[in-house]
C-alpha cells in the first residue's frame, strides 16, 4: 500500500493560470484534482473545496499553493 494509499502523503493543491488562455486551473501534484475556472476568484474557490474534500476523504496533509497576487 503506498503512502497515497494510506492519506498520509502530502498532497499540494495549485492555483494557477494557463498561458495564452486567461483560464485559471487548480490542480495537484498527485493527479487527484484538475478544473477550470474563468477568474482568480472562482479558482482559490475551487482550491479551497477540494482541500476540504481531500481531507473529509482522510488525507490529512493538504496544502495549497496560491502565489498570485490581486492587483
């Protein structure tokens, strides 16, 4: 059984933004999760309830990486 398996790997939720496009993406280093979203606002949304889920699902070691910045 690995790690992922077990809910206790760390699994990092990004937010982020597809080049060219002006589509924002939320996705995570573990193929687990990937949506589309067409505002900032509406992504860190779609992050924050996925990490939710992740974690009534038992993986407890959740993060999100959010590094863009409102201008």
């Amino acid at each position: 059984m690995s790690a992922l398996d077990l809910g206790t790997a760390l699994i990092n939720i990004t937010v982020g933004k597809l080049k060219g496009t002006g589509t924002w993406v939320v996705l995570d280093d573990h193929s687990l999760i990937y949506a589309e979203f067409p505002t900032l606002r509406e992504a860190r949304a779609g992050a924050r309830a996925a990490a939710s889920e992740l974690r009534r699902e038992g993986f407890h070691f959740v993060c999100i990486d959010d590094l863009w910045e409102e201008r």
